[in-house]
C-alpha cells in the first residue's frame, strides 16, 4: 500500500469518524427508576438535560428518591453508551459480534 492509498485511508476514517460524531450528538435516551417514578433524560455527550420525579413521591424518605433517581440515571447512562457502541459499530461497518474496547 502506497503513501497516497495510506493518505486516502485516513482521510475516510477522518470522515466517518465526524460523521460518527453527529450520529452520536442526537442520541437522547431516557431511563426509568425500578418503579417507573423518576426518569432522567441524557444525551450522547452524557449530559443530563432532565429528571422527573412524579408525584406520587410526595412524601417518600428522601433517601428512597435518591436510590430511584440513582437507578434511572445508571438505566440512562447504561442505554446512551449501547447507542453509542451501536452507532459506532454500523458507521465503521464492523463484523457482527465484533466488540468495541470501550
């Protein structure tokens, strides 16, 4: 493989690597608490842009509304990163069963 073939080979992986980047940039999911009473939203960037905690949490021990909004933020987190690896795996056309290191 030539210097140019080599150049040529790294400008596509630069550019699927930005187009990666978008992809990954409109990911938002949202997890959900066990008991479906707090959600937290994040993006691919993993920035929390929301959390909602019904009411039916009123007047529950505040250490109980932290293990839910805990459980929802790990659900969220846990869903953006298999988005991630999935974007990145179909974008880089990766064999199937093939695993990221991250």
């Amino acid at each position: 493989m030539g210097l140019m073939d080599k150049m040529k080979q790294a400008k596509d992986m630069y550019g699927n690597m930005k187009k990666i980047q978008e992809e990954v940039d409109k990911i938002q999911v949202t997890g959900f608490s066990k008991n479906n009473e707090v959600s937290v939203t994040v993006t691919g960037k993993h920035r929390i842009t929301d959390i909602k905690i019904t009411n039916k949490l009123n007047n529950i021990d505040l250490k109980v509304i932290e293990k839910h909004t805990l459980d929802a933020c790990n659900e969220a987190l846990s869903k953006v990163d298999k988005e991630i690896k999935s974007k990145m795996g179909s974008m880089m056309n990766l064999p199937g069963g093939f695993k990221l290191p991250f």
